[in-house]
C-alpha cells in the first residue's frame, strides 16, 4: 500500500462521455483540488428536468483533503455547478476577475453567503497543499479564461481549459500565452488533459473579429430592425453587436435575464465597452424607428421560454417581430438541440423575417481549438501522458487518435469516462478503479430528488396516461360502501369511451366481491388484485397500459 499512497491520481467527475458539467479532481495523498464545477441541460427524455449537475459524492467523502476549486473560465459547463457544490462544502475558489464575477452573480441568486472567492491573473502561482498552480493566459469566447500547469509531487500536469489559438482576438492583451506553454513544455510534462470539442474539424478555428466583419456587412445593408441571438455568456460576441450598432448609429436594447446579467457584471468590471447612450430600455423601443434598433437577445439554442423563441411564436411582452425584421442567430445548435433550433428558424421565416445563420453566413466562429491548433499544443507541451477531456466519446477518441499521429505511443492515452481513477507515478500511468459519478437532477429547488424511478413515472403518464380507481370501505365489515368510481386523465375522454369504463368498473367491483368472499382485507393485496385485472382488461380491449392507481378509503 506505502508504494500505491505515492501516486498521483486524476479523476474526471463530469464533462467526458459529454459536453457540459465539467469537473476534475486532482489528489495526492492527503491533498485535493478540484478544477471547475459545471452544469449540464438536461437530455430530451430527462423529463421536466432543469438542469443537470455532477454527483460529488467522492468529494463529499473526502471533504478534508480538499484544498480549494480552481476555475479555469466563466461558463455554465465550468461554474453552473457551483452553487449546488458550495451548500455542501465550504471550499474556497480562486478565479480570474470576470470568472469570480460571473460566479458572485451565481451566488447572489442562491443567496449564498460567506464564500471565499480569490481573485488570480495570468501569470500568478499559487500553493494549495502539495500542488502548485500556475495560469495561463488563453483565448476563448469569453475574457479571463486560464490554462493550468499543476506541479505535483510526481511531475507537471497541464489543463487546457477551452481553449483556441486567437492570434487577433478583440482584447487585445488576451492572446493566448503560446510562450509560456513552449516553456513549461520545455522542462518536461508528465500529463496533459486537452479540451477536445472541436477535434473533428481540420485547419484553424477563424478569428472572432471574422464575425465582426460579417457583422459589420449585414447592419450595413440592413433598413429595419436587426435581432441579434447568441450565448448570454459570449461575452467577445456581444462586443461586437454593440460595436457594429455603435458604428451604424443604433440603440441596443436587451432581452433575456442571463443576457442582461452578463452584460451587467462585464460592464460594471471593464470587459465591455459601451458608448453612454447606446443601451435604451425595452420599454422605450418603440420611440425609436426600426431602423435605429438592435435587439440583443438569447435563445440561440431555441430553447422554449428564451426570448427569442417567444419572440417567434408572438409571445413576447415587448417585441413583436414584423416582416422587415432581419434575425441573426449568432451560435451553433449545440449537438443535439438542432430540432429545436430549426424550429424556431422554421416559425420566424414563417412570421416573414429574414434570417442569417451560422449555415448562410459567417456569423459565428467556435471558441474550440480545431486539429492543427490542437497540434501546436501538443507538440510544445511535449507530455509523456495524454487524457483527451471535454468531449463526447467520438470526440476524446478522435483526439487520441491526433496524438498518436503525433507519435505518441497508444499505451500512454487514457480515454477516461466520468469516475476513472487514473494514478501516475513519474513513469507510469493507468485507469485502476472508478468511483461514484452520474448525473444529479435538478428540478425546481429539488435537487436529486427526482431519481430514475420518477423519470420512468413521469415517461409513463406522458406516453400511456393515468387511471385512478376509487373505492369506499367500511373499516368494520370490509364491505365496499361506495364505488368504484374510475377518474382517468390523458388515457382516454370519458364520455366517448362510457362502455370501457362501465366495463372497467364491473371488473373492479368483481375483484373486490372476489377478496371480500376469500376474506381478503389487506389493502396491498386488494390495491394489486384491482390493477392486474384492469391491466388485463384493458390492454386486451385497447392494447394500451396506463399507469393504474387504486385508492382505497375506510370509513
């Protein structure tokens, strides 16, 4: 065992297998850190889920090791997870300016108190137990996004964060610290972890001021209101909406809770530049001519009660959308969401407005590294292991396969899913266990209260429909005083099926003159008996199954 104790062990909670609720710990011996605490959106058949955060139950068991969280960017994948960590643990977290902000805003919402939040730039170290951290300074699709570089007792791990390679990003002084990964590259690294989004496209990610240009076209020609659509959290996106508003004289005005939030937080700490005057209230919209107006809104995924979808189906307070709208959707259907995102295109072509999107032009740029910018990491970072991270499967074996390519030997790649344990030493490496991981629903201010049982549950009312039997007893004589009387909801009307539910009723009445003759009283039998025979009878006549429920009361 003294031999094992002296490893280094890697453990992704979240974001493999997938793309969202990232979370990674990092433990040697008695020391932990964890690196980011994301959420995830819930799956189509996750009915009525909110959202979906990690399982941090090996967190939870090993509370005193934990040294603190590191925050790599401001994301919902990277920090939505957070609030829901922090009611349990209490960890301090350091973070970048913005990131710290984004998460404040968090808290504040979940009236969350007395968290320890440590501001860290580019460039600094800091000592949490054995580890020593040092940042680095990336370009993604939002400011303040970091790369890792953790010295452990057995060697250097290197985390990428999300990250692309942006030699002209629109702050300036937020170029990808390509120097610094050659020089810690340069003193040996036993343990890259690499975001992998975007390992299935060739060539480069283009640069974000591309979509400033293509911006900067459409307001141009535009003669109406233009509708802008992306991630709340694009922060380098929203810029340039302002910018291209700016330069063709239009008020800006904002849509979407999230949108205004992040909007808020990023001006009040620097990361926005806006004209005094160019943003005007929704409620003054009108006094302007469309031709002086940009809506900046979210929705870009169609989610269902986003603004811009209530734009779409005219459900919107404020704004009604009229044919000489033009709509800019500035995102890519996350995988996954592309139904609900034509859905909406489909409804607002069909209002008459016109609508760009990512397919028709330029007007969205990934915040991913793609093959050759992935490459170039790579072969500075030089490490002996490799874990290909954020990604779904296709995506963590694509990016094996490029290391390899790249003359890495296959034995030294570990595609891990959520709860593998990986354990280093300075020349060896290898998954040894799993430990608990998974999905934790949240629903409402239920969190992980709604299981896989209630899932199913939910799934039957919704395919097949409920019927609730109920019978009066009386408590002496277990005689059926009143009933049965059958309610059903969404299995089928009432009125047009009278003869069914007459039969149905002959059928429950029969089963208890059966139990009452056999002396039977226990309600779990009773409740049973009466749902195998309407099963029986049912699927028979209709060849549907229900969810059937029996209420029995005494008097």
């Amino acid at each position: 065992m003294g031999r094992r104790a002296n490893r280094l062990k890697i453990i992704p909670l979240g974001g493999l297998d997938e793309i969202g609720k990232n979370i990674t710990v990092i433990e040697y011996k008695d020391d932990i850190i964890v690196i980011d605490c994301g959420m995830s959106f819930p799956e189509d058949e996750m009915l009525g889920i909110d959202v979906v955060i990690p399982d941090i139950s090996y967190l939870l068991k090993s509370k005193d090791k934990i040294k603190g969280i590191i925050l790599t960017h401001g994301h919902e994948d990277h920090i939505g997870g957070l609030p829901y960590l922090l009611t349990k643990l209490n960890i301090p977290i350091y973070g970048t300016k913005l990131t710290l902000g984004m998460v404040e805003n968090k808290l504040k919402e979940h009236r969350l108190e007395n968290v320890s939040l440590n501001e860290i730039k580019a460039n600094d170290k800091i000592k949490l137990g054995c580890f020593t951290i040092e940042f680095i300074r990336v370009t993604h699709s939002i400011p303040g996004a970091v790369a890792l570089a953790i010295n452990t007792p057995v060697g250097m791990v290197v985390h990428t964060g999300d990250f692309k390679v942006d030699f002209t990003p629109l702050d300036d002084d937020n170029v990808i610290d390509l120097h610094k990964f050659a020089e810690i590259g340069s003193k040996g690294v036993l343990v890259l972890m690499a975001d992998s989004t975007n390992v299935e496209r060739p060539g480069y990610t283009m640069s974000e001021r591309t979509v400033g240009d293509t911006f900067n076209d459409i307001f141009m020609r535009a003669n109406h209101r233009i509708i802008v659509a992306t991630f709340a959290s694009n922060i380098h996106r929203i810029q340039q909406v302002i910018d291209a508003a700016e330069l063709f004289n239009r008020k800006v005005v904002v849509s979407g809770r999230s949108m205004i939030n992040t909007i808020n937080v990023a001006f009040e700490l620097g990361y926005l530049r806006i004209n005094e005057g160019t943003l005007i209230d929704i409620n003054d919209i009108n006094k302007y001519p469309g031709n002086q107006i940009v809506v900046l809104t979210t929705g870009s995924q169609g989610e269902p009660m986003s603004a811009l979808s209530r734009m779409a189906f005219s459900e919107h307070k404020k704004i009604e959308l009229v044919p000489e709208d033009l709509v800019i959707i500035s995102a890519s259907p996350i995988p996954g969401n592309e139904k609900t995102v034509f859905k909406v295109i489909n409804k607002l072509i069909e209002i008459g407005t016109k609508v760009v999107y990512e397919s028709l032009a330029d007007v969205h740029v990934s915040g991913h590294a793609c093959q050759e910018e992935l490459k170039l990491i790579h072969t500075l970072i030089k490490p002996k292991f490799f874990i290909p991270v954020h990604g779904e499967y296709r995506h963590l074996k694509r990016h094996a396969e490029l290391a390899m390519e790249l003359g890495m030997p296959k034995e030294n790649i570990f595609i891990a899913s959520n709860g593998s344990v990986i354990e280093f030493t300075k020349n060896t490496g290898a998954i040894t266990q799993t430990v608990q991981s998974g999905n934790i629903l949240v629903d409402g201010l239920g969190i992980g209260d709604v299981g896989n049982i209630v899932l199913r549950d939910r799934k039957h009312l919704s395919e097949d429909g409920l019927i609730v039997i109920v019978v009066t007893m009386s408590k002496q004589e277990g005689k059926v005083i009143a009933g049965p009387d059958i309610i059903s909801r969404g299995f089928v009307y009432v009125r047009e099926s009278e003869d069914l539910m007459e039969e149905a009723r002959m059928i429950v009445r029969e089963v208890l003159t059966e139990c009452e003759r056999k002396n039977i009283t226990d309600w779990a039998t009773l409740k049973s008996s009466i749902r195998d025979a309407l099963r029986g009878y049912i699927y028979e006549k209709i060849k549907r199954n229900p969810m059937i429920l029996p209420i029995i009361m005494e008097v």
